[in-house]
C-alpha cells in the first residue's frame, strides 16, 4: 500500500464494528476485497461480503455516511445519476453516480452522498452489499448541438434628409 496518496476511511460492516483507517483510493479494491490501513499500523483485506459502506472522510472520530443524513431533500443540483441504493439488511441510502458509466467499477458504485458538508466526502458500495439499485433521475445532460439562430429580419433604415 503507497502512503502517499491514501486517505481516511471509515469500513460499516454489516455484523461487526466499523474499521477506521485509511485507504489508496486509486488502488484499495483488490479481488479479495477492500484493502485497508488500520490505525494501528496492520494491513487488513476486508471481504466484499462483509463490507456495507467504505465512508471516504474528512475526520475518522466522527459518524460514517450511515451516521449523516441518507436522502436528498431536493433534487440535487450536480450532474450525474441520481440513484437509491437498497442493502441487503433493508437499509437505504441516496448518492449521486456520475454520468460516465465507464467509471462504474465491477466490485462496486463510488458516488457522492447527500450531506455535501458533512464528514463523508466519497462512498463505495460493493455489489454483494446491495439487493437492489433504483435511477431516480438524471441531472444535467450531454450538451446539444446548437440550433443555428434564426437571422434578424432587414429593417430598412429610413432617412431623414433627401440624399441629392
């Protein structure tokens, strides 16, 4: 695991407690799992079936994107897919996916959850974690192609005086 560019992570597990440590958002998905730097110094590798949200955080000692607010109140105003995830426990929670499906991964969704001041900055959800994934909408769109402008009608310019 590179130090350099990992970032602090809070794992809910769905039957234990939550693990607090840090994470390489560029390479922490591995086959077995989500790799993860506890804060006591020891790499763990926490199976997909275990994991219910990997919180990306501004600070460990506060509440996870479980402990902060799980829906939209309006709808958001960033583009991208506006989805509702269902855990396989019943539980549900909002986020915001981005337009390009290329960046979904097959481990699982990273997306952007509600509370946009609140600790939780990212989300990750492994597929094994959800038994089911809803479109709410969709904000903001490809751009178009303009339509060409219609032209503004000639006026003639009347004269005032007589051009002799």
């Amino acid at each position: 695991m590179s130090a350099s560019t990992t970032k602090q992570v809070i794992v809910d597990r769905f039957d234990r407690e939550p693990v607090r440590g840090f994470a390489n958002p560029q390479s922490f998905l591995q086959p077995a799992g989500c790799e993860i730097l506890t804060r006591d110094g020891a790499v763990n590798t926490i199976p997909y079936q275990q994991i219910k949200t990997v919180s990306f955080v501004r600070d460990l000692d506060s509440a996870s994107v479980l402990g902060e607010r799980r829906e939209y109140v309006a709808r958001p105003k960033t583009a991208g897919l506006w989805v509702a995830f269902r855990f396989r426990d019943g539980d549900r929670l909002e986020g915001l996916l981005p337009n390009n499906l290329q960046m979904v991964d097959a481990a699982g969704y990273q997306f952007t959850p509600p509370e946009a001041a609140g600790n939780t900055q990212r989300v990750f959800v492994p597929r094994q974690a959800l038994s089911e994934v809803t479109v709410l909408g969709v904000v903001g769109t490809a751009l178009r192609a303009k339509k060409p402008k219609p032209e503004p009608a000639v006026v003639e310019q009347i004269t005032l005086f007589s051009e002799d």
